[in-house]
C-alpha cells in the first residue's frame, strides 16, 4: 500500500530558475506553467527517459528511478514575491527531488510535508 504525501516547497525566483541541462530544464513563464511542467514529470516517464538516453551507458540506468504517479497533482502560485508549489503525489521525495532538480536545479526549498 503506497501513502499519498502533501509536499509544500517554495521557489525563490521562478522566473530564472532552471536545470544544469538545457534538454531537461523548465523554460516556462510562470507558475502556472511550472506546475503543469512538474505534474508532467510526475504523472509522465517522457522527462526520465530524456535524461535516461543521455546516459553514458542508458540500458544500466536502474528503471525504478522512473517511476511515475499518474495521480500526481502539482499547484503554484506567486506569494510575496516567491512562488509556493504543493505537491500531492505518492512518489519517494528522492524522485520528487530528481524531478525538481532536473527542471528547476536547486532553485526550491521544501518546506513541510505531510500525509495527503
């Protein structure tokens, strides 16, 4: 049985917050397009298999770092000039941490989690 997790992060400045990889990074405009670009790289494997195929040796990278919730739900709004983003999923913080990594770098911060 899997537990659904609340995550609360914040993003400082969206606006210049991107991934080490350009192939991988988030290029939207707000927060709303980052929510939709996160709940993608939750509910989809298209961003995992990107990085994947840029591997050294793709066919060795370990498929559970993959994994995806197709119920993961991502919201986002500006708050005294930042951006607070909720995450509902039931994914490991280690791949909500790749995923944001991935698309923001280490542009966000968590700051609480709870059972959804």
């Amino acid at each position: 049985m899997t537990h659904r997790n609340h995550y609360y992060l914040q993003v400082s400045d969206l606006a210049h917050a991107r991934g080490a990889q350009p192939e991988l990074s988030y290029g939207g405009a707000g927060p709303g397009d980052f929510a939709a670009a996160l709940q993608e790289a939750l509910r989809s494997p298209l961003l995992f298999q990107r990085w994947r195929a840029m591997q050294p040796e793709p066919d060795e990278v370990d498929e559970r770092l993959g994994v995806t919730d197709q119920l993961a739900s991502v919201s986002a709004k500006v708050v005294d000039l930042h951006t607070e983003v909720e995450v509902i999923s039931d994914l490991p913080m280690s791949i909500l941490r790749q995923r944001l990594n991935w698309l923001i770098g280490a542009s966000w911060k968590l700051h609480d989690v709870r059972p959804a």
